[in-house]
C-alpha cells in the first residue's frame, strides 16, 4: 500500500533556482507515452502530477518551450532547462507539474497512462488506468480524478 503524503509539497529544478510550492492534494497523476512527451522530456515518457492552479507557486525564472502549439505552454528552468510544469489552455485552474520535480517524487506513481498508442514496447509503468489515447471528454477524466481521491 502506498502511502499517501499529506500538503504541502515542494519541489525544486536541477539547478534550483526554480522552486516549487504545492498547498493542495494533487488532482491526479499520469505518465503519457505520446512521441511529443517522449522528445520533451528525453525521455520514453512524461510524468505528471495535476494540482488546482490555485494551490500551486512556483519562484524563480522560467521560459516556454516545446513547439507552443495545442494549447499547450510547456515551461522550463531558464537556467538549467529542466522541464518544471505545463499549463493547458482549456484547463486554466488545473497545473501540470512533472512528477520529477517534485522532491518527493517516488510518492506520486502514475495512476493512469496515456497514448499507449505511441508507447516504446518496454516502457512500462505501474498505472491502475490505461488509454491508448486521452481520455475523450471531461467526465472520463473527472472519474478519474475522484477514483484517484478515492484510492
Ligand atoms: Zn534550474
Ligand atoms: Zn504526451
């Protein structure tokens, strides 16, 4: 059984000049396997842990990167580069941060996983929900964050 942290979480970059502060339980966490996530993160995929907007402060100098399409901002450490949140422009009260940047990372296991679709064969993660894309509409992901709140 893994345990479950109680707010507020902190969480820095590489460097550290960019510091996160958490306030709230995270809404839901993810890994997504899309191609795009897998050359952002140079890695085979992306993690995520979703907070509400409101409980998130971040310090520290950022700039966008990614292809700045979609909707989607994707911010990273002006110093070092290292990869701290995104920010969904349909979704303004809800942040993406990457799980990694959190200092307690290990606590926040993918509970579900996106794009199977375009997944590396042997990544393979510990996700109680898998979708071969996204979830198709905000119902589907609301019943995902409450069984995540319900876990
Ligand atoms: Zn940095
Ligand atoms: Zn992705």
């Amino acid at each position: 059984m893994m345990e479950h942290p109680d707010p507020p979480f902190t969480g820095a970059c590489l460097c550290g000049a960019v510091q996160v502060t958490l306030t709230a339980a995270p809404l839901l966490t993810l890994a997504c396997h899309c191609r795009g996530c897998q050359k952002l993160t140079a890695s085979a995929f992306s993690l995520t842990t979703m907070f509400p907007r409101d409980a998130f402060s971040c310090t520290g100098a950022v700039i966008k990167g990614g292809l700045g399409t979609g909707g989607r901002a994707h911010y990273f450490c002006k110093s070092c580069l290292n990869f701290v949140y995104s920010q969904i422009e349909g979704a303004p009260q809800r942040i993406n941060l990457r799980t990694t940047v959190l200092d307690d990372a290990a606590s926040f296991d993918p509970f579900v996983e996106v794009m199977t679709d375009e997944k590396i064969p042997w990544a393979n993660v510990p996700a109680v929900h898998s979708f071969a894309k996204y979830p198709e509409s905000y119902e589907a992901l609301q019943t995902l964050m409450d069984a995540y709140a319900a876990r």
